[in-house]
C-alpha cells in the first residue's frame, strides 16, 4: 500500500487550495499584459529573459504554475523546467515524482501496491521548446498556453490539469537572445530576413539536436537529466519548425526506418498520440497535418533519444516563417520533399491539405498551442495505460537483459586509451546507466577478466539505450517496395560509443551463473587514479590517452615546462609510445593533476629518451560565419582541452600577417566556395548568401595567396572534409613575374567513386595507420574514422619542392565496422589523410572530420598531433 501522505504534504496542498480560493478573483496577466503584444503578432518576439520573467510572475499569482532550475546554458543563463498542472498535483510534486521513478526504474517498495501507483500518479509530459534558436514558434507559444492552461475556457481543460503534469523546458536560451536581438537590429530594414551570423549557441548551433549520446553540452545535460534521471515523465515532445512548402505542420509517428531496439510499444503508442492529435487539429479547422512523413527515428542524437529509456518521445515540426516575418506561399509552390509523401495532394499521412495563401507567426502558435493541448488531452485520457506502461516497459527490459543475448558488456581495465574508458563510464552515469566492477578475477569464453574491470549488465531499465549505444550499428535498411529503392537515412548511421571513442568493449552473449555476486556498484565520477601511487619528481603522460593532451596543454597554460618524447621508451616494466609527455612535479603541477581521470607514472628521475620541450602553438581558426557548426565544435574540443586559438574569419586573411601571429591554420568542414568568395556553390552556380554583407566575404586571390605564402616559409594548415577543395587542381600564388603555379601532389577522387554507387551516409570505416609518424603518435596501426564518402584522396610523384606521405589508408577488407555502406570496396587502399610539403610548410589533408560533433575521440589525436608538429 501507498505511505499515508507526510503532514507537511497535506499541508502544502491545503495551503493551495486556500490560495486558489484567495485568489480567485486575482488578476493573472495575460501576456499581452506583460509583453505589450500578443504572441504572434507579426514581426514582434520577446527574449528569454521576458519570457521567464512571465513565468514566474504566473508562478507567483496561480498556485497551478512552478518553475524550479534545472542547469545553466553554455553562456551561463539558468535554465527552468516549467510545470502547469493543477493545484493540488502542484503542491504534491515531490511525491508524483518518487512515483514516476518507482514505475519508470521498476523500483516499488515492497508492499506498495502498483494499481494505487497508478490510480495516484499522473502523466508527466514534457516538451522540448525551440532547440533550434530560429525556430521561434514553440517558444513564443509557451505564453499563450501555459496562460490558457491556468486561465483559459478550453473544455478540454478541466481533465487535462486533474490527470496531467504539463512540462516546459525551453531548450536553448542563449540561441534564442541571439536570433531575437538580430532580427530586432535589422526589423524594418531589407536585412529583416537575412540569416543570423554565426551559430545560434556558444558552439554547435543547429547541431544541439545531435548530441544526446555524447551530452556534451550543457543545456542537453540538463534536458537529459529531466527524462533520464530526475523526473521521469513518460511522454515528450521536441518541438520544431521545418521548411515552407510543404505540410504546415508535422506529428508523430515518423516514417521508416525505425530503431530496432526499441520496444515496439512505443511506437504504437506514439500511434495513439498522433491519430487523436490528427483528428482534434483537424476538427479545430487546421489544415495539413501530415503524419509518417519525411522524418524517420532509427538514430539517438536527438532528444527523442529518450524513447529508448521507455519514454514516448515523439517530433513535432512547424512549417516556418521568415523567423517572424509573414510569408505569402503561391499553390504552385506547395511541394512535398521526402517519405512518406510522393506529392502534395489529399492522402492517408496529410488528409486536409492546405491550399497556399499567407502564413504568419501567429499561424504557427495556433497549430503549436493546439497541438500542446491534444497531446496533452491525450495523456489524459489514458492515463492509467500510460503510466502502466511505462512500468510495463521497463519490467520488459529488465527481463530481456537477463534471458536474452547480449547479457553484459565488459570494459577490461588493459585499454589502448584508459582515459576514454572512464569517460565512458560516466557518460553512461548521466544517462541512468548503472555500472559495476568486478571483485575478484573470472573467466568468460576462454577468455579471463580481471578483478576492477567494468562490467555493465544488460538487465536495467534502460536496456534497449545500452545495447543501442554499446553496439556497432547495422541500418534498419527499409525499401520503399521490394527489392526496391533504399529508404535513405535522414542523418547519420554510426554512433558506437566504444567504437568511436576507441574503447574495446567486450560483448557477453551467453549467461553468466554468479557473476552479480561478483559485482560492486560504480561511485560517480568514476576515475582510474591510483590514490596509493607516491607522487615523485616527474609525471609520465602516455600519448595513448587523450586525458594525456589536455594535461598537457594545461601545465602550459599554468607555466610550467613540458617535453614532449620523439621515441617510444619503457619506464618500470611500461611502454610509453612516442609522444608522451613528460611534466615536472612542482607546486602549479597539483592544479594539473586535480582534473585527471587516469594516473600518470611517476619517476623520480627524468626518464633517459630524445625528448623536446613543447611549445603551444599558435592556433588559428578559420571559422565562416555561414552557422558554422564544425567550426563551432572545434572550438569545444580546443576550450575542452585547454587548447588556445584565434578565431579569424575568412576576409581576414587578406590583411592578417599569418607569419607572425601563427603557427597552423585550421580550416574545417566548409566548402571552398564559402572560404574564398563568401557564397555557396550548387552544381557549379554560385548563389549569394542570406547573411547581410559584412558577413559574407571570402578570403579571394588576396587571402588565399597569403595563406599559401605563410605554407610555403614554414607555416602549417590542416583541412577537413569540404574544405580540402582549398588546395586541390591548379594553385597560383602571387601575380606576373611573381607568380607561381602548381598542383599539390594529391587530388579527391571522391566525386568519381560516388558515381560507380559508393555511398556512406555518415558511417565508422577502418583505416590503417602509418606508424611512427609525428601525426599517429600514440595511435593503434588500425582504427575506425567517421565517414561520410567524399573526400576521397589519392596521391601523385611531386615536384619543384613539393613531397607528400600517406598518413592513413581505408582497409583492405572489412571496411565497414559500423554503420552502414554501398560498394565500400571503392575504397581499398584508398588514401584517407594526407601529409604535403610545399616549400617549408606542412599541409595535412583529411578525408573526415577527427572531431565529429565531439563524438569521435579515437581520432582527436590526429588533430592534436598535427597542432604540435614541428
């Protein structure tokens, strides 16, 4: 049986009812009110601070509005969960919370009954508001619903407050000042519309929506922690917009391809939610909403990542305005983009078309505000079959781990990079994972496990999410008919965390009779500091480790002399590979070693190996301002490691003295034609950007000579992706008798294989390193590289003062490790990274991004070494 309810609980409730009986008759501001406009209204929008400031003025006159802190955004505002229910479901938060974690984590009480769990609980839903800052609708709709929810007529509503806990949680603040204030700058001008510079986030810009496997950003971290590990709810939404010719709006289900690991209830589900919210917008005279339509959800970077942790997390999409501009839409330029609809037309996934005419603002807040309230009116209507299955999902989960294969993943302590391996662990912590070590040595499979190796067994709540994540990944691949065209993956098809962070992670596919006794529950934060090693004159960071680098960068950053070993070398019975660091232990060295997950060696005396000492380099980043989101995740990861960097934007290069101020050059996955003339390029025409003109300016002749002249007297570039174009075909530096021309002993032949059917939507290909190169220290001789096809290289005899070295080719056999691939074969041998000479410079040419969306750290290194070659 339930626990009788704690005085002080009745009493808060008691309180409410008192309240709401005092203040019935209180004026609650409307938003217009407070705004001065209604939401909506063409051309006006408020800034997240005037929205919360709203909030809590509701949260301060109705008893039926809490707010409560949830994180901080990368750029340091506080975050709020918003939750709109009830008085009395209000004052008793803290006890439908417990409920929500005993049904979500299976964890009842003995003796407490689960049909009075059900009978007491409600539907907690939550929605995800504007990710993507230029999405504007979903949040400058929160006003006008929790306002409705609170104050409104709406029949629905009586039901819905009862037996539903509304959740808001608007999702990135900083993005959405950023895209308000600029659009205010240029209101009224022929710039209203012009796109903002730069990514809308202190970083990753669009790319927020494809980080919840890796939780590397701050305001994902606290999104995940509401669903994973705090409140639990058992339904949610993302809500975005989409383009403008199409449907105007989009709902759950989604097309194929969907994730094979996920419980099929919640697909059905998902059915449930869709077919009532379909018919109610439609009832409520709002045209074209499509359903099973262009957006698929196979893959977990989103925050619908959460319906492999038996949440109901479903998309929505809006069709978008020029951010709050009005928009006249001809009929002939209605059109239909991708699954699910072959043309705009009256079908099964869009039953009302709309016909065309002027859209606005205010158009979206009504589907938005409208579809908020049928989903939530469906919560409330199975609300005891939503909460029971919730329960019912993770007993289901919990038994599949213990009868079927996979049953455990161990991670042994002998790692090529430890470091990665307790990053893992805790990332597995902020997702709900629970992990354990070993207490004693076993033997599995013929092979033997130690005592403290990381075991992480299948038989959790969260099953489905751990086998997601911990496998290498096979695409669902679905066909429109038989035998017929592929359904083309909407992103990317590979996230393996073992795979793409370098961690060997064993699978267990057979039961293990007593291994549970064996196990003892990991204390987060999880590290693999020896607390008993005697701290001596010298520290030995293996180049193995990633952990390795950042120490490094930050005894620089603290004063202090570090050398960096130009040989492999052994040091008490361990090998320490070229690259490793050597740093002196001195009283600044504590602040260093206060941020390790894994211990160094330590030596009393300086180890006797070729060593020099390591100088930071003078990093500059050429970051376009066309939502450079690559651009943006390369500055993480330099913040992240300590590493410093100038930012220079491509025009600068035409002024900039590079010899003086740099080392290395960075250019990131961009094209060519954005680097050099500030406009984007399709099938050979070059269309002028949205950006105003400022901001949209290459380098030209006159940058890309000056970046050639620094390469050719010493400097160093490296290049990724697109923007390996830079230095391919014919190259001329200077101009009439000074000119010089060359062609770089390299060339893509990325575009050539494409067209013999080589196709990689975004997969982990095997690659083989060459060793023993200042590039590969501490690297394995073969990994996995994040891949996406093109570019391609391929390497030619040079000549005048040119050389050239193959840093990295794909594998002969057994290309694909995860993922998925067509004519893969394409690619045998083939060169994936590239070392060029010209002159006295250094250029380093990559096929794929090392650092892809901070998600693959097995190939950091690569992009850290090439910062520290000589």
């Amino acid at each position: 049986m339930m626990k009788n309810m704690t005085s002080p609980k009745l009493m808060a409730i008691l309180l409410a009812f008192f309240f709401v009986a005092a203040h019935s008759s209180a004026q609650i501001p409307t938003p217009r009110d407070h705004f001065g406009f209604t939401p909506g209204d063409d051309r006006m929008m408020f800034l997240y601070e005037d929205l919360i400031s709203y909030m809590q003025k509701l949260a301060d006159s109705s008893p039926m509005v809490h707010m409560e802190e949830t994180g901080r955004t990368e750029l340091g505002r506080t975050m709020y969960n918003i939750f709109v229910s009830s008085a009395e479901n209000i004052a008793n938060l803290e006890n439908l919370r417990e409920i929500n974690r005993q049904l979500a984590m299976d964890d009842i009480p003995e003796g407490t009954s689960r049909d009075e769990l059900l009978e007491n609980g409600r539907v907690f839903f939550l929605s995800t508001l504007s990710m993507h800052a230029n999405e504007v609708g979903p949040v400058q709709a929160l006003p006008l619903i929790v306002y409705e929810l609170i104050a409104g007529n709406d029949p629905r509503r009586s039901k819905i407050m009862e037996n539903t806990v509304a959740m808001f949680l608007p999702h990135n603040p900083d993005g959405m000042n950023m895209i308000v204030e600029h659009y205010n700058k240029h209101k009224g001008t022929v710039l209203e519309t012009s796109n903002m510079p730069g990514v809308y986030h202190k970083y990753v810009g669009h790319n927020i929506n494809r980080d919840f496997i890796t939780l590397t950003q701050s305001e994902n971290q606290a999104v995940a922690e509401t669903y994973s590990t705090k409140w639990f709810p058992q339904a949610m939404v993302e809500r975005h917009q989409m383009g403008s010719y199409g449907p105007r709006f989009y709902i759950s289900p989604p097309h194929d391809p969907i994730a094979e690991n996920v419980d099929a209830g919640i697909w059905n589900w998902m059915r449930v939610y869709g077919s009532r919210t379909l018919t109610e917008m439609t009832d409520a005279g709002l045209a074209s909403v499509s359903v099973n339509y262009l957006f698929d959800d196979y893959w977990p970077g989103a925050t619908t990542t959460s319906i492999w942790k038996g949440v109901i997390g479903m998309l929505s999409e809006a069709a978008s305005v020029n951010i709050a501009t009005p928009i006249y839409v001809e009929p002939n330029e209605l059109r239909t983009i991708g699954k699910g609809l072959g043309e705009y037309a009256i079908s099964i996934n869009l039953p009302k078309p709309w016909e065309g005419g002027w859209w606005r603002l205010s158009d979206i807040l009504k589907y938005e505000f409208e579809n908020t309230l049928s989903y939530l009116h469906t919560s409330a209507i199975h609300k005891n079959e939503i909460l029971q299955f919730r329960n019912d999902v993770s007993r289901r989960e919990i038994r599949r781990g213990k009868e079927e294969a996979p049953y455990y993943y161990i991670l042994p302590q002998k790692q090529h990079d430890l470091s990665e391996m307790a990053v893992l662990v805790n990332l597995l912590d902020m997702h709900g994972v629970k992990s354990y070590r070993l207490t004693e040595n076993i033997e599995l499979n013929n092979r033997n496990f130690r005592a403290g190796d990381v075991v992480i067994p299948l038989a959790q709540p969260y099953r489905a999410f751990i086998k997601e994540v911990l496998e290498a990944q096979k695409f669902p691949a679905r066909h429109y008919t038989p035998n017929g065209e592929l359904i083309r993956p909407y992103d990317i098809t590979s996230w393996s965390l073992p795979l793409h962070r370098g961690v060997e992670a064993v699978e267990i596919n057979t039961p293990v009779a007593g291994i549970d006794e064996k196990l003892e529950q990991i204390r987060i934060p999880f590290t693999l500091k020896d607390l008993t090693t005697e701290v001596r004159n010298w520290a030995i960071f293996s180049s193995a480790h990633n952990e390795s680098y950042k120490a490094a960068f930050h005894a620089l950053k603290e004063g202090i002399n570090v050398e960096r070993t130009r040989e492999a070398f052994s040091l008490d019975g361990k090998e320490f590979p070229a690259g490793s660091f050597l740093i002196p232990v001195n009283r600044r060295y504590s602040r260093v070693e206060q941020e390790l997950l894994v211990s160094p060696a330590y030596t009393n005396e300086k180890p006797v190996v070729s060593s020099e000492r390591m100088k930071s380099p003078r990093v500059g980043l050429v970051e376009t301002w066309f939502h450079d989101m690559d651009g943006g995740w390369t500055r993480f990861i330099f913040d992240q490691y300590g590493i410093p960097y100038t930012v220079l934007r491509p025009d600068e290069l035409q002024t900039v003295n590079l010899q003086r101020n740099f080392d290395i050059l960075i250019f990131t996955d961009r094209a060519k034609s954005i680097y050099m003339t500030g406009k984007i390029e399709r099938a050979g025409q070059a269309f002028p950007s949205r950006y105003p003109p400022e901001y949209s300016k290459g380098m030209e002749k006159k940058g890309f000579d000056n970046l050639m002249q620094f390469i050719n007297n010493g400097g160093k570039a490296m290049a990724w992706g697109p923007a390996t174009e830079l230095f391919m075909g014919v190259i001329s530096i200077g101009e009439n008798e000074k000119k010089e021309e060359f062609i770089l002993p390299v060339n893509d032949i990325g575009n050539q294989l494409s067209s013999q059917g080589l196709y990689i939507p975004g997969s982990l290909l095997r690659i083989n390193l060459r060793q023993n190169h200042p590039l590969t220290w501490g690297m394995p001789s073969q990994l996995g590289v994040f891949h996406r096809g093109t570019p391609v290289f391929r390497t030619s005899i040079p000549y005048f003062d040119m050389d050239r070295r193959v840093i990295a080719t794909f594998a002969e056999d057994n290309i694909l490790m995860s993922g998925y691939a067509e004519k893969e074969d394409l690619l045998k041998k083939e060169a994936a990274l590239v070392w060029v000479q010209k002159g006295k410079g250094q250029i380093i040419l990559s096929s794929f991004n090392p650092q892809f969306r901070s998600s693959t750290a097995i190939t950091y290194k690569l992009l850290f070494n090439a910062l520290l070659l000589d």
